[in-house]
C-alpha cells in the first residue's frame, strides 16, 4: 500500500517542533541526530554539490534567486527552504517546483522505518532536512541551494560539505538561543564557512566582518565582501520592481530588472549572483577580481541572468495582495526586517495613503522594537491579533506598546477577523499592510487567496 501522505503529516507533526518552541523548551544544540540519521540514509547530502546560504534576513529571497539563476543555467536545483508559507511540501523543491505530496509521503515512510534505528529521536527540522537530503540525491540534482533553518554552527542543515556559503547579514534576532550580541551571532552563523570554501557576505560592520574573516582564515577560505569584491549600483524604481546594474567579480552584469519591491531585495540579488558566480569560479579566481566592473560578461550569460531575475517571486515579502484598498502583506519577523518593510512601504508606495496595519507577533523579540517602526506618519489604526503559532504575543501587549507610541489600536482574537475589521474599515484609497511572523503572512495568503479583499470587506460591512 502506498503511503498516505496525510497520515505522514500525522506522524511528521508528532515530533518536537523546534520552530514552534519557545525558547526555554529548546533543545541541547547537537548534531549527532542528523548525522546518523544521514548515514542510515548513505549520507545523501555527500551526492551533490551544495550552496549553503544563512543569515538574519533575506535568506529565503537569496535561495529563490540562487536557485532561478542556476536553473537558467540549465542545471537541475534542490531548493531547501523554510518555513512553509501553505504547505510543508514548499520547503523542499527541484527547478524551484515543491515535491510531490506522494513523494513526501514515500520518503517520510522510510524515515518512519529508520526512526526505531537511531539512539535519540528526530525533531521535525531533522526530518525533513534529511527528507530533502535523500530526495535531492534520488532525483540526481546538479546543485542543491539549502537554507539554514536557525543559526548556523548547530542547524541541522550543517552536515553538508558546501563549497559556497553566503550569509547575508546579521543583527539581534533569537537571541536567547544565538548570542546576545551581534558578534556572538556571527561567530554562530559563520560555523557555515567550511574548509577551502568560498563565503559571500553582504554584511559590511567592520567589527562583524572582523569575525568572517578570523574564521575564514582558520579555514583557509576565501571571504568575498560585498563593496569591495562586489556590489550594486544605479538602483532605481521600476514598475512593479527595481532596475539596477551589478559588477561581481570584476565583471559588470549591466541593466538587470527584478519584479520585488524594496531596495533591500536589490542587495539580496546582488549577493545571490555572488554565490553563483562563487559557484562556478574557484576560490583564487575569485581574490582576483573586485567590486569594478572591467568588463561586461559574456551576452549570452547576461541573457541568462536577465531572464532569471526577471521571472523571480518571492511569496509574502512585500507581497501585493490586493487594491483599492491595497493590501500587502510582509513577512517582516525581527526588528530589523519590519524597519526595512516600513521604510520600503515609505519609498515604493504614495505615502499619503492613510494605513491600516494588522500585525501579530512571536515571543522571542522586543514587541516595543517590532511596533516602533510601523508608528510612523500615515499610521490610522493598528490592529493587533494573536499570531497563528504557540509563541504567539499576547495582542493585549502590542496594544500596551503602541498606546505608549502614541498609536490608536485595537485587539482582535483571530487573524481572519482581524482582517475583515481591517478592510471593513479602509477605504479605497488605504493601504492595508499585515506583517508581524511568516505565519501569519502564511494564514493571510491562504484567507485572502480563498475570499478576495471585497468579499472580506462586504462580511464585515455586514457583521457591523
């Protein structure tokens, strides 16, 4: 009988789930319950070249990139990523399409089978790393493009042997679990950097580059730095996107278009064109060139990168759900992310629209850091609801801060009526932006893909 990919949720959701934990129920960072689980599995993650990619933010956008530049390239890509925004089968993908529910399922079984095998039992992270793993061997990918799920050093993702890692930034974020201070999460992340490899950075504090290049160093691995080996530049606003010219490497990628909003998806691009560039050169070819374009790459691979970016998407970051009113959603989780939403919001869109903001949050960050920049001018309402997760802030406390700020808010219970009291109350001219924790971007999605915005607003319209 085939498996059913159901009861292999069923049995995948029995495992601790790390990512729904608060921080005191965490476990004693190890990575003996992979390593033998890979093993059980012929280590499947030794198969295939990798390109590990980790960081405070961005990360999933720089994957989504890595992944479509490789594929225009005409190699076939594992893409690991998380968390899911609808389904768990997003998390792991070959050209950038999910798998199989049915091949979930029949790989899941085999993990199910192995489980009794191993000396401590898997979390849910674990197990569909090591899923993605043997998947990715199975279907004979090329490259596999492999998110870190928390960290660095201690993810569960970092058993592979990565030829390429890029971190794209740091600042305060999990803290309880990675450091207190920026420093002591690079040194965490950086545990990425394998031997003789290529690191690609778009981090440019000196006193945290200072820690890349000591561990760089100890490797005998190439750190490239973004403004000096390569960088961005005549960024400007497109429709629906932004225009931009990039030199990697010493070679100059000229008028490239990404369909994203926001500058910072700009800096996300550019390091993801490092990270390929890095894969395909080796590590002396790349001390070499510098952030000068000297000249243009070849047309034939501009075309190539050309077409990728431009067919990139990347769900639920600054993400236009509907119009009139306009509604995005974000999934900004950690201060500094809903600084780069705001700021975003600030330079893309008409910033006379008056807005409506529905935010729910996870415990683990400062809810006075998460409210403050969305306080801003144009602020109307803050609608403050419990996000869909057992971290989730109680709303009573963003309600607390944002009253401090000087902001009107109310408390909903749930993010469907936190919606529906959002749109009832905006106008076609408001901008209604939900942020706070991919959850609740995730829940959003799945309310507003089913009910477009007008149906939402005539329920509630009609509940008044």
């Amino acid at each position: 009988m085939r498996p059913d990919y159901n009861q292999a949720l069923e049995w995948l959701e029995s495992h601790v789930n790390l990512e729904k934990l608060v921080s005191t129920e965490y476990r004693v960072p190890t990575l003996d319950r992979i390593t033998q689980l890979c093993h059980y599995l012929a280590d499947p993650h030794l198969d295939y070249p990798v390109i590990h990619v980790t960081g405070t933010n961005g990360k999933g956008s720089v994957v989504n990139m890595i992944s479509a530049v490789l594929i225009a390239h005409g190699l076939r890509v594992g893409t690991y990523t998380s968390p899911d925004l609808t389904s768990v089968t997003e998390r792991i993908a070959s050209n950038l399409t999910p798998i199989s529910t049915q091949e979930f399922a029949e790989n899941l079984d085999i993990l199910r089978n192995l489980e009794p095998l191993l000396n401590n039992i898997p979390s849910r992270f674990e197990l569909l790393t090591a899923l993605a793993f043997k998947w990715f061997s199975d279907i004979a990918v090329d490259v596999a493009v492999v998110e870190v799920g928390l960290g660095g050093t201690w993810d569960a993702t970092n058993v592979v042997s990565s030829a390429v890692s890029v971190i794209t930034n740091i600042d305060l974020d999990h803290t309880e679990l990675l450091g207190e201070t920026k420093p002591e999460i690079a040194q965490e992340k950086a545990g990425i950097i394998k031997q003789a490899s290529t690191c690609v950075t778009g981090e440019t504090d000196p006193e945290i580059v200072a820690v890349f290049e000591k561990v760089a160093k100890t490797k005998n691995a190439v750190l490239a730095r973004i403004g000096r080996d390569f960088d961005y530049f005549q960024d400007r606003l497109a429709v629906g996107g932004h225009l931009f010219s990039a030199s990697i490497f010493g070679r100059q990628y000229s008028d490239l278009y990404i369909p994203l909003r926001g500058s910072h998806q700009v800096r996300n691009a550019v390091l993801a064109l490092a990270g390929c560039d890095s894969f395909f050169m080796s590590p002396s070819e790349i001390g070499e060139g510098g952030a000068v374009g000297r000249e243009e790459v070849a047309p034939e691979r501009l075309d190539l990168v050309r077409g990728a970016l431009e067919e990139v998407t990347i769900p639920g970051r600054l993400e236009v759900l509907g119009t009139r009113p306009l509604v995005i959603v974000d999934g900004a989780h950690n201060p500094a992310g809903i600084r780069v939403a705001m700021d975003a919001l600030d330079e893309e869109f008409d910033r006379h629209l008056d807005r409506i903001v529905v935010m729910g949050l996870l415990k683990g960050r400062s809810i006075e850091d998460m409210v403050r920049p969305v306080v801003r001018d144009g602020l109307e309402l803050l609608v403050a609801c419990r996000a869909p997760s057992p971290r989730s802030v109680d709303p009573k406390e963003i309600e607390q801060i944002a009253s401090k700020l000087g902001a009107q808010c109310i408390c909903v219970p749930s993010l469907e009526e936190s919606i529906q009291l959002a749109l009832g109350k905006a106008g076609e001219d408001h901008l209604v932006f939900i942020t706070g924790s991919m959850y609740v971007v995730g829940l959003a999605r799945s309310l507003l893909g089913q009910e477009n915005p007008a149906t939402l607003t005539a329920k509630r319209e009609k509940s008044l």
